[in-house]
C-alpha cells in the first residue's frame, strides 16, 4: 500500500470518527483533546500550532513551515494542494491550526488542516 492510499483510507477514518463530533468545553485544548482522542484509535497523531511560512519552490511545490510550540520544533516540507490553500490563510490571518497526521505533521502525513477562530 502506497504512503498516499494509507493517508487517505486514515482520512476517511478519521472523517467517519470525527463526523458528529460533540464538544463540551470548546477551549484549545478541549478541542485538540477530543480530536486526539479520535485519532488515537487510527494511530494518527493531532499537533495544535502556528503556520510560520509558506512559499513556492522552484519547481512549483508549496513549501509550508508549522511550528509546534507543544515541543518547540518546527517542521517543514512540500504540502498538498489542498492542505497548503489553509495554510495560507492561516498565517495571514495569524490564525492557529490543528493538524491531524500519520506521523510527524509533514505535509505527505497530513490527514486533515483546521484553521482555528
């Protein structure tokens, strides 16, 4: 099984766990906490963090950099189309974001982007 069909069986998964999700306490990490306890089950890992950049590369790849301030690290690879048209916005918008991903949140990991009011 590729890297890219494992992601998104985990996605759709993880879409099926998360589908009606109930929230009580609607903090940060309430919120990061129920969705890590979504994916715990599926072996995927939630990151709550900032985007610190994002760019093209010469060969036309969309670079994005997220910082993880949980262990002060950041990560940076090429992201898929769909996951870097969040990223974007989230750092203009100063906006935090929560990752779910099959691994360390590098962009042929991620599962899912959320960009957080």
């Amino acid at each position: 099984m590729t890297v890219t069909s494992t992601t998104t069986d985990l996605a759709a998964k993880f879409h099926q766990a998360t589908a009606e999700l109930k929230i009580q306490d609607v903090s940060r990490a309430k919120v990061a906490a129920r969705f890590a306890h979504a994916a715990a089950p599926l072996g995927i890992s939630v990151y709550l963090g900032t985007i610190a950049n994002v760019g093209r590369n010469s060969s036309g790849g969309n670079q994005v950099q997220f910082d993880d301030p949980a262990t002060n690290t950041g990560y940076v690879s090429e992201w898929p189309q769909w996951a870097f048209g969040l990223a974007e916005p989230a750092l203009l918008g100063g906006k935090e974001v929560l990752l779910v991903a099959n691994g360390d949140p590098f962009g042929v990991n991620l599962v899912d982007v959320l960009i957080l009011a």
